[in-house]
C-alpha cells in the first residue's frame, strides 16, 4: 500500500490580516517540507481567518482574499516549497456573482485550494452551510457542489470543508463512491464544552460511512467571542483512533499513513447528492519507503506571531510520539478556554494592557486570576474601589490576591464622589446602591481612558441571565472573560485553578476566604446575592434549562422545580435581555451563549405560562 505523510497544521489566524496570516502559512509549510511531508493542511479560511462574517460580503475584501491567494502560491514556489502540495482555507466567490434573490451578493464562497507549483491546482467551496447556533453562512456564502479529489503518490485524496462532515450525506458518501483512500476536511469548529466528545463519535461515523481513513484538521486559538481548542482527529476506515492533537496549542501534527492505492481510472461523473467528481493528479506514482520515523509526531512550535497560550503540554516534545488519547480535564479545559479567548481578544486587538475593579468577591477574583494566565500578572491592573459598604475582609482579600499573583495595585475610594453626588441628588433605595456601581465603572473608564487598559467586565452568566447587573456600572468594560460562566462554574474553576497551583507547589492565587464566604455585591449593609436570587446551585440549574436548552416552563416545573420560583426566574430573564445587548462580548464555552447564540426581541410582551 502507498505510504503518504500527512502534515495537518493546528494553526491561530486573525480574521483581516491576510498577509501575516500568509507567512504564517509559509513558515509552516517550510517545517513541514523539512520533515519530507507529502502533503500539508491548513484549517478552514486559514487564510482570511473566521469568521469573517458581514467581510464576506464586501467585493474589496473577497478579491484580497483571491489575490493574496495566488500571490501564496507564488511566494511557496519561490521559496522552494512549489513540489510540495498545500491546501488552504480562504474567502472566495463563485463564478456566476451576478445579484440574484434569495443568495448573498457577489456570491462569496468559504472554500478552499491545493496550490502546487506556484498555480492553485484545484479549489472548491463548502457544500453543507451551516445555519444554526452562531453559524449564519446562509447569509454569507453559496455553496459547492463538487466532490474534489487529488491524487498525491498513487492515493486519492477526496477534500471537505467542517460542516460537509457535520451535515448527513454530500461529501462523506461521495468520497466512498469515489473510492477515496483519505478523506481530509479542515475545519474552524468553535469550542463548546464536551465538545470534544461529540467530535471524536462524528468523526468515526463519518470514516466509516467514507470508508476510508479521515482526518479532520481543527483551528485553535480566539476571535471575538469564539474559542477553537484545536483537538485535530485522525482516524482509520473502521473508526480506531490514529492520532488526536493536544487542545488549544498550535502544532504540527506529522503522520505516515497507509492507505488504499487509487484505480487505474480516475473517479469521475455525478455522485451522491448530485455532487459532480473534480478530480486532479498532482503525482500518480506511489513514492519509495519514507525514511523510518514514529507514525506520529507533534512538531516544536514554529515562532508565532501572536505569544501562545498555554505551553505545549508535557510529554509531547518535539519528534515525540503524539498523544492519541489524553484530553484536559473537563474543569482544565474551560479555564484553559476563558484563558485563550481572554488572551486572543487582548492581543489581536493591540492592547497592552488590562484594568478590573477587583472588589474582594468570587468573579473578579477569578477574572484576575484569568488575565495574570493569559497575559502576565506584570499586565494586569486592579483597583479596590471602597465605599462606605464595603467590608474590611473585602479589601483584605483583594490586597491578598494582588500579593499573591504579582499584579499592579491599587485603591481609589469612591466616598468623596459618592458624597458629592449624593449631595446634589439625594437619591435614595436602588438609585443610591446603583450609584456606587456607576462610579466604580466611571472610575475605571478614567483610567482606561488615561492609561491604555482594556476593562474588563467580571460579570457572570447566572447575573447576566437574571438581570442582576447595574447598566454602566457592573457591566462597563470591553471584555467580559466569564460572561458565559454560571456561578456554580465560576467556584469551581476558582477552586481547580487554586488546587492546581498547589498540585504544582505554587501559591494559590485566590485568597480561601473569596471563595469561602458569601457573594455579595455589598452595595448597601448586609447585603447577600440570596436577598434577591434564588441560591445559585438551584437558579444555574433553572437558568441552564431555560437558557441553554431552550424549556418552556411546564417543562421545567416537571424537572421537580417549584411552579412559583421557575416562573419567578423565567420573569427575571426576559425583563433582562435589554441589559445583556448592553455588555461586551466575552468567551463563549457554552453550547447557548448570550449573543449570536440567542437572539430575543427586547420589545417582548410574550411570557412563559401566559
């Protein structure tokens, strides 16, 4: 059987930046040359980044995509890399982009090309659109409708684009008809949690539905609120596991496979789904033996552009067999999740810095922690803005946690400014707690304004889904690291993220008393989140099925919740959704973030059980 190496590149690209992202492409194919690869793999619009959302729709911004396209073509032939073929992900359109009803202007198409000595060899689009979830490409893109097929040293490889595995027939069962010894698919599929679970089953039924070996080739890194972890799948025609990439790490992942050689005859015709064959040889004849080496190895990360997080994991050195099992633990890999979004908004987006009001409680806490991982404590800022309300052990815990992680401190009262305003409006009750929230927020943009920081936004998903957030207060800033985190979770990370710490014999970053005491928004004396929430052990659970799962009320009442209180909290979140279009984006680890995810009316008279 012929003998192919498999170059699959877990890349991070930055939507819009088409030229750093093309030598990234570069850079990583001259490593994987380095390595005698057969073919090379990059994720899906690999080179515009994604999404690219409403840019698909600008002429300007598709015909640089096109461009930049055959100028990498030339730029990897020039270099010496032109004999080796690359496929790569990119913004095209198609070729009837004449306005017509019912399809997006200009007929842009999120597809891909082999390039070959210094000309693109082939190119097809994505056949299966998604249209659900965050996924709007409907709106964005026309689809393909070839089954596209290289042959590379006598094997047949038939290509796909992410949801062309997602979706039931198109591409999969085409490729079996083809009598295709690989089939490959590069991907951009965002992080959900257990996300990871649902990936591996689909890509073993989609391999053997192919009946062939599959490789789905994943994007890691951040963009707005998406995350992608990474966790690229290669697996044999019967669906045993060849090999999986480490989550949320750019690498090479290098394979020798051994696979089927192609017919004589190319496959040719209409297949499945009315999928037309496009074939192309680049090489026909099978190469001799490759050099021994491990079947599978991680490479050494090529020098990124954008600093990475977190650290290739150990065991996993250069030249070193892959790890085709190991996943992080699920509390690891959210954090690790809320690590890398935090740290791809921030430096994608050219901040140095950050700013946060760390108030001693649970969530700012956390978000400190967060951004000291995913920045550098020497990156961070917190301000302790006491009021007359705030407790001692508050201040006490916000000095410690600064002590303990080494970021830059300080405390601006807001007394005198509450004092002043007070004066002036002699506001009483909810007016007079809000307040303290909105000079917080104001004090914070100051300094923003005045020193460079990004805010950052520690609210959580229980108060978002429930409203309990003062507007211009609580909600200011530019990211919010834990938007899509119910407090229930946000414990749990805090005491993972601390036992990890003394697991590796570090100091825990947050003080045992923030997590241990009640939260409080200590805006007025004694004041506890239970005074106006239900506990949250039992809201999360309310609020998970309401929110994520989309249950109706009855519904949820029959899960064994009291009728009075599931009505209670299905009344709190609808009044809400005028404060959540108010809040800045923030990572999604959910499988229904506030957002792209869920999109209600804010003028809205229909009530669950009306």
């Amino acid at each position: 059987m012929p003998s192919l190496r498999l170059a699959l590149h877990q890349i991070d690209s930055c939507v819009g930046d088409i030229g750093r992202n093309a030598g990234t492409i570069v850079r990583w194919t001259r490593y994987a040359a380095e390595q005698g690869a057969h073919l090379v793999a990059f994720p899906e619009m690999a080179l515009t980044g994604y999404p690219v959302e409403d840019l698909a729709l600008r002429p300007s911004f598709v015909e640089a995509s096109r461009a930049a396209l055959r100028a990498l073509a030339g730029r990897l032939a020039a270099e010496g890399l032109g004999e080796l073929p690359v496929l790569v992900g990119y913004l095209d359109r198609g070729p009837q982009d004449l306005p017509r009803y019912g399809r997006p202007a200009g007929a842009p198409q999120n597809a891909a090309a082999v390039l070959h000595r210094g000309r693109i060899a082939l190119s097809f689009a994505k056949h299966h659109l998604p249209n659900y979830g965050v996924f709007d490409e409907f709106r964005y893109f026309v689809p393909g409708d070839t089954l596209p097929v290289v042959r590379i040293h006598g094997v047949d490889v038939a290509l796909a684009i992410c949801e062309d595995l997602w979706q039931e027939g198109g591409r999969v069962p085409a490729a079996r008809s083809a009598g295709a010894g690989l089939l490959l698919s590069v991907n951009a599929s965002p992080y959900e949690r257990d996300k990871d679970d649902t990936r591996l089953e689909l890509v073993r039924k989609r391999a053997r539905q192919a009946g062939c070996t599959t490789a789905y080739l994943a994007m890691t890194g951040g963009q707005d609120e998406l995350v992608f972890d990474g966790d690229s799948i290669v697996v044999d025609r019967d669906g045993g596991v060849i090999a999986r990439a480490p989550q949320f790490t750019e690498v090479c992942l290098l394979l020798d496979l051994e696979l089927p050689a192609a017919a004589p005859e190319p496959p040719s015709g209409v297949l499945d789904d009315g999928l037309r064959v496009d074939h192309v040889t680049l090489s026909p004849d099978p190469l001799p033996d490759c050099p021994p080496r491990p079947p599978v190895t991680l490479s050494p990360d090529p020098p990124p552009d954008y600093p990475a997080y977190p650290p290739q994991p150990p065991g996993n050195e250069a030249g070193q067999p892959a790890d085709t099992g190991a996943r992080l633990p699920d509390t690891e890999e959210i954090y690790t999740a809320l690590v890398t979004g935090l740290h791809a908004y921030v430096t994608k987006n050219g901040f140095r810095s950050v700013v946060l009001g760390l108030s001693g409680g649970i969530d700012s806490a956390l978000v400190a922690a967060l951004a000291c991982d995913a920045l550098g404590p020497e990156r961070v800022h917190a301000v302790a803005m006491p009021s007359r309300y705030s407790s001692e052990h508050s201040l006490t815990d916000a000095a410690e946690l600064a002590r303990r992680t080494g970021l830059a401190f300080r405390t601006v009262p807001i007394a005198p400014m509450f004092d002043a305003y007070m004066a002036a409006l002699e506001l009483t009750g909810l007016a007079e707690e809000n307040l303290q929230s909105r000079l917080r927020g104001t004090t914070l943009m100051a300094i923003s304004n005045q020193e460079g920081h990004l805010v950052l936004a520690p609210g959580n998903k229980s108060e978002l889904a429930c409203g309990y957030s003062t507007l211009y207060g609580d909600s200011v800033g530019g990211y919010g690291p834990i938007k899509d985190v119910y407090k229930t979770v946000v414990y749990q990370l805090a005491r993972w993220r601390n036992q990890s710490a003394a697991d590796r014999g570090h100091t825990p970053p947050i003080p045992e008393h923030t997590i241990a005491k009640p939260p409080s928004a200590e805006l007025r004396p004694g004041q506890v989140d239970t005074d106006s929430l239900p506990d949250y052990d039992v809201l999360d659970r309310i609020l998970e099925l309401y929110v994520d799962r989309d249950r109706g009320r009855e519904q949820i009442v029959a899960e064994g919740f009291p009728e009075e209180l599931v009505t209670r909290v299905l009344r709190m979140v609808d009044r809400a959704e005028y404060k959540r279009r108010q809040y800045p984006p923030g990572t999604k680890i959910s499988a229904k973030g506030f957002g792209k995810d869920r999109r209600l009316p804010i003028t809205n008279h229909w009530r669950e059980g009306d």
